[in-house]
C-alpha cells in the first residue's frame, strides 16, 4: 500500500509538469514570407538574394563592389506599370579608378531595354538617375543589369576586378 501511494504521488507530481502551458504558434519563415524589395541596400543580408551576379562581398557592412557587368532584381513600385518609375543606382568612382583609368562610363539595361549612358572624370561619390517607362515595369520583378565600360583586373594586390562601389540601388515611384 505504501508503495502504490507513493506511485500515485509520482504520478500527480509528474502530470501537472507534462501539461503545456502556452500555445503552439505557427509563424512563417523568412523563405515562406520574403518578398523582393523595390530598393536593395547592398550591405542588407535580408536582400542580398537579388544582387545576381558582379557584385563582391560586404566591406565596411556599408557597400560592395562590383564587376564591370553587375545585375539586380528589383520589385517595380506601386502603380508603376501605369506611372513608370525612376531607376536611382547610388555609387562611388574611388580615386584608385579614376587615377588608373581617367573616366568610367556607366549604362544600365531594365529588362533588357538599354537606358543612356554617363561618364565620370572624377573620383567621388554619385547617383545614376533614370527615368523608366511603365511598360518595361510590369510583373513581380524586373532584372537591371548594368556595365561599366572600364574596370581595374585582377593583379597582385587584389585578385577580383574592381569597377565601382555601390550602396544602393532600387525603383523610385513617380
């Protein structure tokens, strides 16, 4: 009798500690609720899944550099397949580029529509601003490749090629 006493107390001493006492909450992942964003910081891990292709690691936790060919994907604005948007790259030329190569020319591509041109003389930092028409804005996503016509090549100091240093790039609404 002692002993199934005793049992019988193990028993109420364990059920208590068994039961659950809060709720089970189904949330979704990252991967099940990530969206693309319309303007990708290059140093944000949440969004580097759209830097496609040219872009370097992170330095600084603040930019990346890039090949001379380089691509994002980028969700169009609101109402952009009606309004269109401004395509906005912002960027620096190093003095190290600009000293060995004296002017880049920078051209961007949305969707495979070319966008015109510039060119930079000059070390420092800039802002590549076009405007998109709203029929080449129309999906989930639109890629934009850009080129620079010139970048510094693999050497014994550093093993990538150097183009420009980006920190953002992204769709403006108009």
């Amino acid at each position: 009798m002692k002993t199934t006493a005793l049992v019988l107390l193990a028993a109420l001493l364990v059920v208590p500690a068994c039961r659950r006492r809060e709720k089970i909450r189904v949330q979704a992942t990252d991967e099940e609720s990530a969206s693309l964003a319309s303007i990708v910081h290059t140093a944000d891990p949440k969004t580097a899944p759209q830097l496609l292709k040219g872009f370097h690691a992170v330095e600084q936790n603040a930019w990346r550099w890039t090949m001379a060919k380089f691509a994002v994907a980028l969700r169009p604005p609101k109402d952009a397949a009606r309004k269109g948007a401004v395509l906005t790259l912002k960027f620096a030329v190093p003095d190290p580029v600009i000293s060995r190569l004296k002017t880049v020319s920078l051209s961007a591509a949305v969707g495979g529509t070319p966008l015109s041109p510039e060119t930079y003389t000059q070390a420092g930092e800039f802002t590549y601003t076009r405007e998109v028409d709203a029929r080449l804005l129309t999906g989930e996503a639109v890629n934009v490749e850009f080129t620079v016509d010139k970048a510094i090549p693999p050497g014994e100091v550093d093993q990538r090629e150097l183009a420009v240093i980006v920190t953002s790039v992204g769709f403006e609404a108009k």
